[in-house]
C-alpha cells in the first residue's frame, strides 16, 4: 500500500457527510446534544450519524443544516471525491 493511501484512509459516503457535520457543529461551538435537541433527534442518533455509522435520509440533512445555519450543499458539495470508487459504484448501482 502506498503512503498516499495510508494518509488518506477511504471514507464511506456516511463519514464523509458525518466529519462534514461535526465539523460545522464545532465551528458553532454546539454540543452533540444541542444539535440533537434542535434537529428533533436523539443523542444517540446524532452521534452515530456523525460517526457515519448509520445513513441519513435527505430530511435529517435538511434539518441539520438548517439547525447548523449552514446550505445543504455545503455539507453535501464534492462529497463523492472524498470516497472510494467502489463506494460510488454501489451508489450507482442502486439507482
């Protein structure tokens, strides 16, 4: 494996998206609980949303943003050029 790849581990669509969230979350200086609480979700969700443990439908993205003040399209911009090819391929595939 080269030092390249090992640099950049491939990500999942669904930590992508998470890293993107949390880090909006910290530029707001919200706790993961008070994004909860204003997304209407559970700790528990949000939290494993933003690890990119479970996928999120558009509306919790919509929420998200909305409760962040930030675009969806900022959070959602290029995010297939942050995984992996096989993870887009899937993605196709399903459509």
């Amino acid at each position: 494996m080269s030092s390249e790849a090992t640099a950049h581990p491939i990500k999942t669509v669904a930590q992508e998206l998470g890293q993107r969230i949390r880090k909006a979350r910290n530029e707001k200086d919200l706790t993961i609980q008070a994004l909860a609480d204003m997304v209407g979700i559970e700790y528990t969700q949000m939290s494993r949303i933003e690890l990119g443990k479970i996928n999120t439908s558009v509306l919790q993205v919509c929420r998200i943003s909305r409760a962040l003040d930030i675009s969806m399209s900022s959070l959602l911009k290029d995010l297939e050029l942050n995984v992996s090819l096989k993870q887009i391929e899937d993605c196709r595939s399903e459509m």
